[in-house]
C-alpha cells in the first residue's frame, strides 16, 4: 500500500513517499504536492524522503520531474533523499542523477538543523 506524508519544519517541507510510485499511485503524490506548493510561501526548500520506496516506474519518474520543475518556478530548493541502490542504479542509468540534487545524509541532516 502506498502511502504518502508531509512532515513541516522551519522552512523545510519533507515528502515521505513509503511503497511504490507507479501509474497508481502518481495522482496520490501530485494531490498532496499541489497542497504542499499551495502553502510555498513557508518554505524553501522541499526534500523528498524515498528511505521507504519501494520501486518506480516511467509515471513516477515523470511526476518526479514534474515536481522539480514547478519547484524550480516558485524558486524553491528540491532535494531527492535515501535512493536505494536498485533506484538509483535506475537514476544512474537514466542520466536523472545530473538532473536531480540528490542528497547525502550528512547533508539531509544539515538541510533539517
């Protein structure tokens, strides 16, 4: 089951996607992104937290690059946090690890001080 939550703080927001992101599940993460940037006037910055995805497909990928660009209109941070290594070995071979900032755990903690 795929679940999707937003944790606030500062001028953070973080987006914890657990499960899958697929065809069925995209409008789920661009329901609660639309939220999200409808409050973007508290933040700056937008992680999303993949510790507990489980796979991703073309649709997922796509609604990835979606986000980061209507992100990168209102001139807010977006980071990718926690690939595996299956993801990012998908990442790394799509050429989406030039696109994205994908993150550290050094920096994830320093971006939530």
């Amino acid at each position: 089951m795929e679940k999707i939550t937003i944790q606030k703080a500062k001028n953070l927001i973080e987006i914890h996607i657990n499960g899958n992101l697929n065809i069925h599940s995209i409008d789920l993460l661009e329901n609660k992104f639309r939220d999200v940037l409808s409050e973007s006037g508290l933040t700056n910055t937008i992680i999303v937290n993949c510790e507990k995805l489980d796979s991703i497909d073309s649709s997922g990928l796509g609604m990835l690059i979606s986000l980061s660009k209507q992100t990168e209109k209102k001139e807010i941070d977006f980071y990718l946090y926690g690939l595996s290594r299956k993801i990012s070995a998908l990442f790394d071979i799509s050429n989406l690890d030039k696109y994205f900032k994908i993150i550290s755990e050094e920096e994830y903690r320093s971006l939530k001080e």
